[in-house]
C-alpha cells in the first residue's frame, strides 16, 4: 500500500480528540508485521502509542497524533470531512495535512526501509498520542514520563508536524518557542457610573498595565529565535448594563518565548509591573511549555541531505509557529525535528493535501531512515 491510500484509511476514522477511534489499532497492526514490539499506554481518555523494533541505539523515533479537530458543520465542506476523498491531485478530509498524512508517510517509510536494510543499526520506535489536539495532559508528556522512569531514550525524534509552506519540505521546524499563559483577575469596587468616588473601576486601574506590558520589550530574541512577544487575548468586564461600574476585569494573556528568558523571570517581571501600578489582582499561571531548539546534529544533517536528495532542494530551518508535542521530547536530550506537508489548510474547512507531496514525503523519510541507520 502506498502512503496516500493509508492515509485515506486513517482519515476515515472520526479520531476527534481525544479519541483514536482505531487509528492506532491499525498501525499496531502495520508495525507488527515488520517485527515492532506494540506497547498501548491509556491514560484517563487518552490513547496512546509506544512501538519500538530493535533493542540498540541510537534510537530513531517517529512521533505524531491520530486524534483531529472537529470538522465544524460538515455542510459547509465541498467534500464530507471524514471520506478520504481523492479528486484533482488532492487528499480531502479532517487530519488529511495534521497529521494523519505524515503517519500514513511514517509507516510506508518504515516498511520500505526495513524490508530494504532488516538488519539496520540501533532502534525505530513510534511514539504515538490521541491527545494533541486537546489539553495535552494525557498524552505525549505522559508517554515521555513513563519512558524516562525506565530510563529509555529516544537520540533522534521526528514529529509529523506539517512543517512546509510551498513546497513540501522547504521548511522544517527546529526548534519552537514556549509558551505561558496568563489568566488575571483584577479586583475593584462596583457601583453606579454617577457615582464613582463609590466604586473602584478596575477596567481604568488595569488600563496603564496592559500599555506597559504590551510596549516592553521582554528580549532581543537570538539567530534561531525572535524577541519573546505578549499578546492580550480576552478581556471580559461589565454586567451589560451601560449604568454599572463593573467589580472585576477578567484578562487572559500569552507569552510566546524565546531562549533568551525563562517562564520564572517572565512571571515575576509582570507581577512587579502589576505591583507598580499598585493594582489589586490575582494571575493563575499555565505553563504550556519550555523553548528547544536543536540547532545541528546528525537529525538535522541528515533531514537537510535527504529532502535535497529527494527534492534536489534546500530547506530552511525554522522555530517559527506554535507549540508541538515536540516540547516535551527536547528535554529529555533527543534532538527533536518537525518535518511534514504543507499546512495551507490546517485546522480548515476542506483541508487536503497533494497526493504526491505525500509519496514524496514518505520517500524523504525513508532516506533520513537511510542516513541515519544504515
């Protein structure tokens, strides 16, 4: 089978997060007949996946999710979300480009190699999540925690992410920032808009602290990173009537973070800013991950050579983007990478992906296999 008809199969499990609905049953399935031992972690509603062929290292791991974001009103689609439907060149379906298309090209990757080298140098192991797309909790921290108890360790790690922009494999993430996020609560007095020597507005005391925030630069950023950046996403305030000074503003926040700074230095320079401004608030903090970057290596030499060899192009080396399961591998010591189609279409309504960009995709990846184990 090549990697476009797995796919399709895949794409035709409704694995909305957190569910797998089967999506891992059936690789287990692929990857037991090429002698890999299966290993199904549940944790609480996640389903996850460890499945490793060889015992040595170095240990090359293929990481990703079957889970999806819904499909939204499935009427608003030209093709129904969950069909795998072929047509013009293109792959239709929820999950076709995140990720359920760089599984497909994992597998057929593997096989390839393994029928081709059985007796390739160290280890190949999947490491598998249906809990990606949701709060994350369940699934590729969770298998990485029971991995490092044991004390087995992955020395490469390739995520599926869909990494490319034009060209499948122009682009490929080495690195992502982290993330913080900040849920604030600001405490004033409510009362009648006629009478506001009577009420505290916390909308006005807040005001100077969100320009503050906003106008700091937090970092230079790096060669490999931007400046650390501070995004409002919410504010909430007021009982919807026009008359009332509200008692509370409720504002949600987000650093996105380099290399430069850390979660505990960001955390304290806002408190003191909030403490400036003499403002009364409590901030419940969400850390959503730490920066990695992995900046050379035998991974990211190998990746380079195998899409110029592939594609006979060269390709840039990114951390731009969001967060990816990839945060919770680098700690660990592996050199972590994200390579995978284009993601024009993530998260969208008609989301797809090239027939043949999937066939190329699987092609590079059994050359990095090459490149690395042979």
């Amino acid at each position: 089978m090549d990697a476009v008809k797995v796919a399709q199969t895949l794409i035709q499990k409704q694995s909305v997060t957190p569910e797998d609905a089967g999506c891992q049953d059936l690789m287990k399935d692929w990857l037991g007949n090429l002698d890999f031992t299966n290993e199904t972690m549940i944790f609480e509603d996640t389903t996850n996946l460890w499945s490793r062929r060889g015992t040595e290292n170095p240990v090359f791991c293929f990481a990703g999710h079957t889970d999806v974001v819904p499909s939204g009103p499935e009427e608003h689609w030209t093709h129904p979300p969950f069909s795998g439907l072929i047509k013009d060149g293109m792959l239709h379906g929820r999950g076709a480009a995140d990720m359920k298309g760089s599984l497909a090209a994992m597998m057929v990757a593997t096989k390839r190699f393994v029928e081709k080298y059985p007796d390739h140098k160290g280890s190949i192991a999947f490491l598998i999540t249906s809990d990606e797309e949701g709060p994350f909790i369940n699934g590729t921290t969770r298998v990485v925690d029971t991995l490092e108890a044991r004390n087995e360790k992955m020395t490469y790690c390739l995520v599926g992410e869909p990494s490319s922009t034009k060209l499948v494999g122009d682009v490929v993430k080495n690195g992502r920032r982290g993330s913080l996020t900040g849920a604030a609560t600001v405490k004033g007095v409510q009362g009648h808009v006629a009478y506001p020597h009577l009420a505290k507005n916390p909308i006005h005391t807040v005001a100077p602290v969100l320009t503050e925030l906003s106008k700091t630069q937090w970092d230079q950023g790096n060669s490999s990173f931007p400046p650390t950046s501070f995004q409002v996403s919410n504010i909430n305030a007021g009982t919807g009537a026009g008359n009332v000074i509200p008692g509370t503003c409720e504002i949600n926040f987000n650093f996105r973070f380099c290399t430069e700074v850390t979660d505990k230095v960001l955390i304290e320079r806002v408190e003191a800013i909030f403490e400036k401004h003499n403002v009364d608030v409590d901030i419940h903090w969400t850390f959503n991950g730490q920066p990695f970057l992995t900046d050379s290596g035998n991974l990211v030499e190998a990746t380079q050579q195998a899409i110029k060899d592939v594609t006979g192009r060269e390709t840039e080396l990114s951390t731009a983007g969001g967060t990816s399961d990839g945060r919770f591998i680098a700690p660990t010591g592996a050199q972590v990478i994200e390579l995978g189609p284009i993601n024009a279409t993530i998260h969208k309504i008609d989301e797809c992906v090239s027939t043949k960009d999937l066939e190329t995709l699987a092609d590079i990846y059994e050359q990095i296999l090459v490149n690395l184990l042979t």
